[in-house]
C-alpha cells in the first residue's frame, strides 16, 4: 500500500477499488443471471446444477467479505494515513 501511494492519491486509489468492485459486483450479476436461465425448467428450479450449486456456496461463503466493506466502497482502502 504504501509503495503504491507513491504512484496514486488516496483519492486515486478509492476511485479504483469503487471501479473494480463495481465491475466485479456487475460479472457476478452476469453469472448469476446465466445460472438461473441453465437451472430454470418449466417453473422449477433443478437441483442438479453443479455449477449452480457450487456458485452458491462460494457466494454464501463470501457472505462475510460483504460485512468487512467489500463491494460496498467501504473497505478503507486509500482511507489508510
């Protein structure tokens, strides 16, 4: 972190955590979207997924992260004196 304060504001680094954060929020979105529409069969959602399945536990995991400040904009990233 400090090495790269040399390179970039504080506010620079914020705006940058914001951007990949969103992107990352948005690709998960995106994959989320795709695992319904492969899951979804005339009106019932099929257990059988694996990628589904797996998708989930990794999202319930990180459940976690979002309390920490992940995705929000609010890790302290860039805010650190």
């Amino acid at each position: 972190m400090e090495l790269g304060q040399a390179y970039a504001s504080a506010q620079e680094v914020k705006e940058l955590e914001q951007r990949i954060s969103q992107f990352v929020e948005e690709e998960i979105n995106r994959i989320m979207t795709a695992a319904r529409k492969e899951t979804f069969v005339k009106n019932k959602y099929k257990l059988s997924s694996n990628f589904s399945r797996t998708l989930c536990e990794i999202l319930k995991k990180g459940v976690g992260n979002r309390e920490s400040g992940i995705g929000s904009g609010e890790s302290g990233i860039g805010n650190r004196e």
